[in-house]
C-alpha cells in the first residue's frame, strides 16, 4: 500500500512537470523542446529577449496558474466531498463560487480596476463563507447533519445566483461579455500571486496530517467520535480549507466549472477513496488536468482562445458520464 | 469496569431512564432488553460518551467519561451501531484498518500489528474472503459481520454492540454470540449488546438490563431477571416460558390469525 501509493504519487508528479513542459512548448508559435532550458533560463533571469524566452515565460505563467488553480479546485472537491459524505459534491455547492461571483460581476459592472474585480470577488467569497459558517456552526459541530449544511448552502447559492442574473439583465450591452467570460471561468491574463500557493500548501498540509481521521469521517460520519476523532473540530477544518481553497481559486481564474467534481471521482475511481493516497494524488492530478486543458484551450481554435472553462465542461461532462456507466457495470 | 452513577436519560422533555445505578465487571457480558423506543441505543451511546446524560454520570475504569482524552477512551471501548450508510466505495480490508486508527497516533500507514488484529477480526467474523469486496456491493448479513469484526480490531475491553443479531442468519448470530462469550470468559473483555431474542439472550449473557422507558429499569444476572413475569411487564406483551430438556424457552402467547 505505502509502496504503491509512493509510486503513484512519484509517477503524478512527473507527470505534472511534463504538462507544464508542454504548456511551454505548444502554442500558435511553437517552441522546439530543445529552445526550452536556454528560453527557460533566459526568462528565469530576466533576461528575456529572445522571442522564445517571452513566449515561455508568458505561457509558463499562465501554466503555473492554471496548475494552481486545478489544484486548488480538486482538493477543495475532495475535502467537500468527504465534509459532506456525498460523493455528489463540488466545491461549488455551498455557495462560495457564488458569493464571488456577486462580487466580481458588481465589481465589473461599477468598471472598476482589474485588481478590484479579483478583491471584491474574494470578498465576495468570503462574505458568503463566513455567512454560511454562521448559519450552519451547529451543523459543522460533533453531532450536526451534513444535510442541513448542504441545504444552507445551496439555498445561499440560488440567492447569490439571483443577484447575478440580475446583474447581468441590468448591464450595459459592453460589459455584458466580460462579465460572462468572467463566470465561465478565463485564465488568459490571470496574474500569478502568491496567496493560492499559499492556501494551496496550507490546506494540503492539512489534508495530509488528518488524511486517516478524513477516512474514518468519509466512512463514520458523526460516528467518527468513537474512534477518537474530534468530529467536530475536524468537520471545520475541512470547511476552512475548502473555502480557502475555492475563495483563491475563483478569485484567480473565475468559476472554472467541473474539475473540482471529476478529478477526485477520476481519482477515486482510479485509486480507491482512502485520502491517505486520494488527497495528494487528485490535487496533484488536478493540476495536470487545467494545465492539459488550458492548453488545449489556447491552442484548438487558434489564434481564438476558448475560455478555458468551456472547455473543463466539454470534457468533463462526457468522461463523467462515462465513469457513471463504468460504475454501474455488475 | 464501566459504571453508571445516579444516570437519568430524557428525549424530548421524557424521562427514558430514571437514576441508573449499575455497573459491569470484567468477564461479564449484558443484554440490554426493552421495547422501541425505551432508551436502549441512547443509553448505549451514553455509556460510548458519544452523547451527554440529562443527569448522573457514566465512569470507565473510575474515571468519568469527560475526564478520558477521546482518543484514550477509543481505545477503552468501541460501539457498534445500528445503522450503517456507506457514502465511499472502501474495500472491506480498509473499513476494517480504520478501526485501528486510535492506536496509529502519528502514523501515517497501519503497521504489521494493526493488519494482523484485522485479518484475525475478519477470519473470527468468518468474512477474511471479502477482505478485498467494495464495502457497498456486500450483503446486510456480510455488511453487519466486517462491522462486527471492526468492533473486534478496535480490540478494546469494553464492547458495546447495538443489536449486533440483525440481518444475521440463525447459525452466524449463533456463532457471533460464542464468540463474544468466549472473549468474555478467556479475554475478560465486558461486553454489552443490545437484543430482541431473549432467548438468545438467555444463552449468549450472563446478565440482562431491561428497561422500560418510563424511568423504571431492572438489572441483575439472566437467572435473577430473565423470567416470563417480568419479560412480560417489561416488554408489554404476555410471555409464556416452556421448559425444553434443561432449557428454558419464552415465547409470546395468543395465536397470530
């Protein structure tokens, strides 16, 4: 077991280095493997004149934000899923991508600076997770249902949902196609920042220390207690870190739909659900599969970019239900 | 090893248990009798320290129960529970691995040990050919026995089992019954389950607590408590009790049609 999942975790890693390698290399100007340490070297240093070292170095960016976000989005849809017991779950349901969108699209409407769209979506973010906290603080203690919770939450999504049609039915006919781009989820000029690297690492590191204890939950429930689990500390662990992680993630690259519901399906289906192995295998595959994505997303219609959004839906939705099926089978 | 104190459970503004003064010794194992809805899983839970007594207190090896750590008193007692909702696809071998988890501290893998407790647990429960089954494709006899087994492998001294007979067939009950006799006798573990088979009852403890659900409750060995009065009152419904060889056998009177 300790053997295989070492492996696993090794050849997952690989593999995302591989994705951003050619995230580097492919594009409407190509970039011959070989160009690539001396253009990678180049755009480290910032030295960057060639025309191949800017072309790494935009794409490698984009890249690193695109595996960010994926990542982030995969974990918080493992977290959820095991904080809810629901395999169903994403790490929209609750509401959080919601709360962002509110603010962005407020944010969008008003004409504000780029930069005030990204912080009135994470406050946005915010605003609805500490809501729901709120609402729901019984529900996340030892003995709460996690169908209350889901419910709070879902009923905060349609409100927020509500505000966003309605902004979007008020919005001049100029800054309606920012505003949907934005929802459907835009990594091209996504900036890369610190703060996801950060909660990214943080909630891993969380997710790691109490991946037994998350086994015992996913499979006990409140029952978990008498196994020595602290249900109800754990349960707001895993809220925190997941609304951390879908806070930074949405913040980032909009409400890129799918990957936080089907990498960690893909992955338990794949690898079995014990998170010892799920949790960094699917934040790792998470990665690899927006990176993958994103490329694909600038490159399939080019010189067109697709909003990298239409493109985890286009994907997702036929290799969902084609595990649906699979599962089925006797 | 395991004593309430003075112990009083109330649902909703009812009293289910009026002042339980009782307590189980080593090597000794109870059976908890009584209708629905009489208190029977709540008290169970109670004495697991998984829910809070309206009054009195629950105390394990003369500690109470919010002096223990959570993770000290997991290894001090374990719970089966009635209902069972399985969310994942876990293989059988994993559900039962988890039940180790109190004594992994800092470990991130089981070790040698913790497999060894399980694959005993399960070949003792007589599902070791399951080990590798996702949890959701088993039977509800097959699903209730690798429960049983993870009760086992949590391998604490007190065991407490909520109707661990369900969905069983006559001859694993029969089996799972000796079984936990015999870890009384050999392992002096206490065990506590709770039943509707008196006549079960009568073969698999050696004590038996009925409660009643107003309040009233009776404790004492299956001699002094199991007989067709008192099962009568306690369970609201006349008992006959016919003697077979050197067996006593309690059946409920008036015909069915």
């Amino acid at each position: 077991m300790q053997q295989r999942a070492t492996v696993l975790v090794a050849a997952l890693c690989a593999l995302a280095c591989a994705s951003l390698v050619l995230a580097g290399t492919v594009g409407s100007v190509p970039v011959s493997l070989s160009d690539l340490p001396a253009a990678l070297l180049d755009a480290l240093q910032g030295t960057g004149t060639t025309l191949a070292s800017t072309l790494v170095d935009l794409r490698l960016t984009r890249a690193l934000v695109a595996f960010v976000t994926g990542a982030a989005l995969a974990l918080a849809g493992v977290l959820m899923q095991a904080l809810l017991r629901n395999p169903l779950a994403d790490p929209y349901v609750l509401g959080i991508s919601a709360g962002a969108s509110v603010g962005a699209l407020a944010a969008l409407l008003f004409m504000c600076a780029a930069w005030m769209v990204d912080g009135a979506a994470f406050a946005g973010a915010a605003a609805i997770s500490l809501l729901l906290y709120a609402l729901a603080r019984r529900d996340l203690g030892a003995d709460g249902g996690a169908t209350s919770l889901l419910l709070t939450g879902v009923i905060l999504s349609s409100g927020c949902m509500a505000l966003v049609t309605l902004m979007l039915s008020i919005a001049p006919e100029g800054r309606l196609r920012g505003m949907i781009f934005w929802m459907i989820g835009d990594l091209s000029g996504a900036p890369l920042r610190v703060l996801p690297w950060l909660a990214l690492s943080a909630a891993l590191l969380f997710a790691v220390r109490n991946a037994r204890a998350l086994n015992v939950i996913a499979m006990h429930g409140d029952g978990a207690a008498a196994l020595g689990i602290h249900v109800g500390p754990l349960r707001k662990g895993l809220y925190c870190c997941s609304a951390l992680l879908t806070a930074s993630a949405v913040t980032t690259a909009g409400s890129i739909g799918f990957v936080g519901l089907i990498v960690p399906h893909a992955c338990r289906f794949a690898l079995g659900p014990d998170h010892r192995l799920l949790v960094p295998a699917a934040t790792l595959a998470g990665g690899t599969f927006l990176v993958l994505a994103d490329t694909l997303a600038r490159t399939v219609a080019a010189p067109q970019q697709l909003p990298v959004g239409v493109v985890t839906a286009l994907l997702g939705a036929p290799v969902f239900l084609f595990q649906l099926h699979q599962l089925r089978r006797p | 090893m395991i004593s309430a104190i003075d112990l009083t459970l109330a649902v909703g503004g009812r009293v289910l248990l009026d002042k339980l003064n009782w307590q189980a010794e080593p090597g000794q194992s109870w059976y908890v009798i009584g209708r629905n809805g009489a208190g029977k899983s709540t008290l169970l839970r109670t004495l697991a320290g998984l829910s809070l007594p309206s009054a009195g207190h629950v105390a394990l090896q003369g500690r109470t129960l919010d002096q223990w750590p959570l993770p000290a008193l997991a290894q001090q007692r374990a719970l089966l529970t009635q209902s069972r909702s399985d969310a994942f696809g876990y293989r059988v071998i994993e559900t039962v691995l988890a039940a180790r988890h109190p004594y992994c501290g800092t470990r991130y893998w089981e070790d040698g040990d913790d497999h060894r407790h399980c694959r005993a647990a399960l070949q003792a429960m007589q599902v070791d050919g399951l080990a590798e089954r996702d949890i959701r494709t088993l039977s509800g006899g097959e699903r209730q026995r690798v429960a049983i087994a993870a009760v086992l492998a949590q391998d604490t001294p007190l065991i407490l089992l909520d109707e661990p007979a369900n969905a069983l067939d006559l001859g694993h009950q029969v089996s799972v019954m000796r079984l936990l006799a015999r870890l009384c006798r050999e392992q002096g573990k206490t065990v506590m389950m709770i039943g509707h088979d008196v006549n079960l009852a009568q073969h698999a403890a050696s004590h038996a607590l009925l409660l009643m659900g107003d309040g009233r409750w009776t404790a004492g060995s299956v001699a002094e408590v199991l007989h067709a009065p008192l099962l009568s009152q306690y369970l609201g419904h006349p008992i006959e009790a016919i003697q077979h060889g050197n067996r006593q056998i309690f059946i409920p009177e008036g015909a069915f049609t």
